[in-house]
C-alpha cells in the first residue's frame, strides 16, 4: 500500500515514523519531507511543494496512491482537499470551506459566537484607530491576533494598553503580510491551556489523547511567543469531567454546527482550550490539523496503527475505528535556533543525533537540511527530542539527556517543559 504524505516539519517526521509501522504499509512518499524523513523505513521524499495541489495531485493518480494525508495547514485552506475529491483520490484532511477555521481567526470566532460555542469576547478590526478605542475601553492583558496564517506567530497577549496597542499597530502595518490585514482582539483568559485534538468524519469523532504544548520561548513561560518549544500527553488538567464537558458542548457543537452549515468536517480538527479554576474550557483557537510540536508526544504514545483510523475517517466508517494509548506519558522537547522566533539558523553542522537516540529516544527533524553530505540547520525550530514514560518525570529526564547530546551553534531548549503537570501531580 502506498500513502503520500504532505509536509516537511517535525509533525509530518512524527506522523511518517508511526505510519510506516503498519504491515500493510509499503511505500511512504512525502513531499517534500526532511532529511530525517529519508532515514525512516519504506519512506522517500519527493521534490513537490506543499502548496503545488496540481503535480501533488498528478503524483497521486500516477502512483497509484492508497491514501494521501495532509499535514500542514496552507495546503488545507488553499483547497487541496477539494481538487483531489474532484478527481475522485482519496484524502484525508478538511475541505477549504472548513478549513476556514484556521485560515481565518475572524471566522472562527464569528462561528462560535453564532453556534454558542463558548470563547472570549471579542472584535475585528481593520484599522487602528478602532482598535486601540477598544483596546483603551477594555484594558490589559488582551490579546491581539493576527487574522490568517501566521505559522503560529501572530499571537500577542499583551499584558499593557501601550503593548496591545502597538501590535495593532505593527500587525495592520505588515508584520505579517496579508495574514495581518485584518486583527482580532479578545478578552485575556485566564487559566491552564490544553491541546483536545480529535479525529473528525461529519458528525462522528474520536478524541485523541489530551495534550499540552509551551508556547512560550523561555523557562517559566517568559519571553517571545512562538510556534511552540514542546509539548508533552496527557494533561492532567484535562481530568475526566473536563474531558466529558469539552467532548459535549465544545466538540460535538462544533463538528455538528459545520455540517449544519453545509461545510462537514473530515480530519484531524485541533481545539486549543483554556480551562479555568473551575474546569470550565473556552475555545482558544481551532486548527484543522494535528499540533506541532503536539504530534510529536501524541504519536510516541499511540500503540494502535494510525493507518486505519484515517482509513475509517474517509470511508465514513469512524465508529468502527479503535485507538490504544500508552499508559505513562510522552514529551517532547523542542530544539531551537537562538534567535528563535525571531530568526532562524541556516547552515550550521548537527551534531549528536546518534548519542540522542542512543539513550533509546527519538528525534524528530523539523529545519533540517543536507548540504555538502552533512547535516545542517535550515530553520528555527530544527528539531524535537522525545521519551515516552511511565510518568511524566522519567519521560521528561530521558528527553532532556538525549536534548543535552545535541549541538550546533546557538541552539537552545526550554528544561520545563511539562512544568505545570509535574507541579499539578505532585502537589
């Protein structure tokens, strides 16, 4: 059976890694894919862009291709779910119209507001001096969001009215290009953050196990925000009646609302929640594809196949899919550039990958590259080091003694990640 996969980050590595252990599988093709892709069984990369949905799809018909899954989320909302439908391929990801949830953080909130979908308050704007009326009306923390794709980089909780104002400022002026033309600005949450990723077909769904990811460049959850530094499954503040509560009035309303409104759901759709004290969740942000640095963890923990779940998904046939879970706990732990978010590095030698592995963990390549037969840097998070556990504790010393082994200039990784779950189940 051949699958293409599209991507070429750490969360599509994490995902080849674990579909080429099924039996079933026989050939992996991913485009473009990773150097670290090229040294996994049964997988090969191929030179196509993600946003090329025409040879994507050509390569598709013309390898007779069993399933294609689509990793990133560009591809998703530019419609790549559509052309390959139309052609009669099968895929596995949202169509562009549900896609939207992501591609456009105006239109998610609007979607939750008018479903009853519980969020922040909130409002659009396209100019700056609306913004900062508003900004000035309701004061700080606030947070201000760019409106499209940003890579996970156009979030700002400002923690000043002089901070929140300036981001306005620089969004609408460019900062983020066309994602930016338009800023979304809510009401600051407080609480505990969770990643509640499902397996989505229609009206049907399979929670994944929870997770928790650090955004926050820095030890303590200081410094830039960023695409995330690491991530680590399960989060104990998702507990069983937060999970039953998320699963009945944010899930379920949501995947019914979009095929209420003519746009079903099929793939992995992420709920970025924020639980507070009283384990009450609001959606923080919807994305309509696995997290990263999420899949990571998620991924080491999953002791079914993932093949047949996104089989079942396609066919409609959901119900009928089963998933088993590790019991102890994964993490993974992002190796980053220094001038990570801000910049990225390029060109600088890897080194110790083997010694990480050799402590039987995992690496999975993000901004890798191969120049001149070695291995380089080619972006800013470059790679992600991950240990599954029989508790978080021991997950977390495996990963940080392989993230130890690893160097090249500059390079640097948060020693909390996991922070709060640790505190929350030794406390």
């Amino acid at each position: 059976m051949h699958l293409l996969l599209i991507g070429s980050g750490g969360r599509e590595h994490a995902m080849v890694w674990k579909l080429a252990q099924s039996d079933s599988v026989t050939r992996i093709s991913v485009a473009p894919g990773n150097p670290g892709m090229q040294q996994e069984s049964k997988v090969a990369t191929v030179d196509i862009a993600v946003n090329d949905s025409t040879a994507l799809l050509d390569f598709a018909e013309n390898e007779s291709v069993h399933l294609t899954i689509v990793g990133p989320e560009v591809p998703l909302v530019a419609g790549i779910v559509n052309r390959f439908e139309e052609a009669g391929q099968r895929i596995f990801g949202p169509t562009s119209a549900a896609a939207q949830l992501e591609g456009s953080k105006a239109f998610a909130k609007d979607f939750m507001a008018r479903h009853a979908i519980p969020t922040a308050a909130y409002a659009t704007f396209t100019e700056a001096g609306p913004a900062i009326d508003w900004i000035r009306q309701r004061g700080a923390p606030i947070v201000i969001k760019a409106d499209g794709l940003a890579a996970g980089k156009g979030v700002v909780v400002a923690q000043s009215i002089d901070e929140a104002c300036e981001a306005v400022r620089t969004m609408l002026a460019g900062q983020f290009g066309q994602a930016g033309s338009q800023v979304v600005i809510e009401e600051f949450l407080a609480g505990e953050e969770a990643s509640f990723i499902a397996v989505v077909s229609g009206r049907q769904c399979i929670p994944l196990a929870t997770s928790q990811d650090h955004k926050a460049r820095d030890d303590g959850d200081s410094g830039p925000n960023t695409g995330g530094m690491g991530a680590y499954s399960p989060a104990p503040v998702v507990t069983d009646a937060v999970h039953s509560h998320v699963v009945a009035d944010i899930l379920q309303p949501t995947i019914d609302a979009l095929a209420d409104d003519g746009m079903p759901f099929t793939g992995f759709l992420y709920v970025g929640l924020m639980i507070d004290q009283h384990g009450l969740a609001n959606v923080v942000e919807y994305n309509v594809r696995l997290g990263d640095p999420e899949t990571q963890p998620l991924m080491l923990r999953m002791r079914s196949e993932l093949l047949p779940l996104l089989d079942h998904a396609v066919n409609g046939t959901l119900p009928d899919a089963t998933v088993e879970w590790h019991p102890g706990s994964a993490i993974g732990i992002v190796v980053a550039a220094g001038e990570y978010p801000a910049g990225s590095s390029k060109g600088e030698l890897i080194t110790g990958i083997e010694q990480a592995e050799a402590h039987g963990n995992k690496v999975f390549h993000a901004g890798t590259r191969i120049e001149n037969d070695q291995l380089v840097t080619a972006g800013g998070r470059v790679l992600c080091v991950t240990a599954v556990g029989e508790n978080l504790a021991e997950a977390k010393r495996a990963a940080e003694t392989s993230a130890s082994c690893i160097r090249w200039k500059g390079c640097r990784y948060r020693r909390d990640i996991g922070h709060r779950a640790i505190t929350r189940l030794t406390s």
